[in-house]
C-alpha cells in the first residue's frame, strides 16, 4: 500500500486549494505523483516539499513562469534572480501606492485631475463670483487641455491668472456669464465680443505668451476639440468666443484659446 497523502490532504497542509495545486501540476512546477491501487494520487515528501517551494516563490510575487527556471538555478543565480523580482515588486508597490494616492486624491475632487495650481485658479473663479456652470466649463477644459496639449497647459494656466487679475476682463466675463441667457440673435453679444477684443488689445498680456501660442497652433486638431466642449449647452457663449477672436484676427493680434464657459 503507497504512503502519502491525497491531494486534499496536501493543499490543505499548504494552505491553498485543491486547483491551486492542480495549476502548478499544469504550469510543470510540480510532478504528478503516482496513483496507488484506488486510483488516488498520494503525496509524499518530495512532491509536498516541490510545493512548499512553489508555493512560498508564488506567494513572494514571482511570476509562475519564472518559478520553475528559479527553483533549478544554482545559487547564484537563484540570488540574482530574487534581487530581480524584489526590484520588479518595489515598482509594483511604487504603482500601487500612486493608485492609492488617487483615490486619495479623488474624494478631494478636482485634484485627482489637477495639478494645485489649476484647482487654484478654479477657486479664485468661484471666489470672485463666477458661476458653478463658467467654473464646471473651465475645469472640463482644463482637464482635456493638460491632456491633450500638454505643452501648452501651464502657458494656458497663466493667461487665466492674467485674466483674473485684470478687474476690468472679469468684469466682462461675467457679462459674457449673463450673455448665456440672451436671445442668440440679442445685439448686445456683438457689443460685448467688440468690447472683450479691445480689452485684449489694451492689455495684450491678457493674451497667450509666445511660447503658449506656439503650442496651441501645433495643435489644431485638439484646440477645436477643447473649444468646442459643451458646445450645445452653451451657445451664445461659443458665439461669443469666435466674434471676438475674428475681431482680434482682423486687428492682427496673435489668436489663444480664448476662455469660455
């Protein structure tokens, strides 16, 4: 009568179940043993300490595919190979912290998408009376802008501290906030895009610096995107925005990504 144990038995000494064992069986990590005269497999020490090793590199985080080259190294090897998976662990760790970090960052809102300084100027937006739908927009184009014209975010990010420390271009925008409720065909948004153009031209740091203009034009296809954003839902707005832009074409002035809400 063979000794051992049945494979129940096994991964229960293990600590793991039954179709663990069976995936290392089926990866070639562990032989199968023998069946004894009922037609069960019995474990013995050999297979159970083939298991233990298995089980201990597994649980260590080293790939599957990997334990069967490393259980067979030399020591050496072996060594080199376990200084290899711990480096491979610590960037996995490193990962999964950033991801933590995220979530983190997510119950504080706008910073899991947002660097400080975007979420600053959102809040200088609110503080100075523009409305949750003008701050929801600008963040919405603050997000896509960081992610599809990197090179130009932190220029974009400077024009709209520009802007809102000019008390004259926020007294405009805010009109440019009340214009969203005008009839589409109202007078007074040609009056106002006129007016936002000269402020423009007035005060031409208002504008994108050189090096954020450069960025923008590179990248046509994602400023249409961005600009327009929520096209549907604010109208008069979009309208508003290219009235001043041609406005500011026809005086020959350097054309941003003008903000809108």
């Amino acid at each position: 009568m063979m000794s051992g144990v049945t494979i129940g038995q096994a991964a229960a000494f293990l600590g793991v179940s039954v179709k663990t064992v069976r995936h290392y069986h089926e990866h070639g990590l562990v032989e199968e043993p023998p069946r004894d005269s009922s037609g069960y497999r019995r474990y013995g020490s050999d297979e159970l300490l083939r298991l233990v090793q298995v089980r201990t590199l597994a649980t260590a985080g080293v790939p599957l595919a990997e334990v069967g080259p490393l259980l067979d190294a030399d020591t050496e090897r072996f060594a080199a190979a376990l200084v290899d998976v711990e480096r491979r662990l610590a960037e996995r760790i490193a990962e999964l912290e950033e991801r933590r970090a995220t979530l983190h960052r997510l119950a504080e809102g706008d910073r899991a998408l947002l660097p400080d300084r975007a979420c600053a100027v959102l809040e200088r937006m609110a503080e100075l009376g523009f409305g949750p739908d003008y701050v929801s927009g600008q963040r919405e184009a603050l997000v896509l802008a960081r992610v599809l014209v990197p090179g130009g975010f932190n220029a974009f990010l400077a024009q709209l501290e520009r802007q809102l420390d000019d008390p004259e271009f926020v007294e405009l925008a805010q009109r440019a906030q009340e214009a969203e409720q005008w009839e589409p065909d109202d007078p007074r948004i040609e009056e106002l895009a006129a007016a936002m153009a000269d402020r423009y031209l007035a005060n031409p740091a208002l504008l994108a610096d050189p090096a954020g203009l450069e960025a923008w034009s590179r990248a046509a296809t994602q400023y249409r995107l961005i600009d327009r954003h929520r096209e549907d839902e604010v109208r008069n707005s979009a309208r508003l925005t290219a009235l001043t832009e041609a406005r500011l074409r026809s005086a020959g002035a350097p054309v941003p990504r003008l903000p809108r809400g």
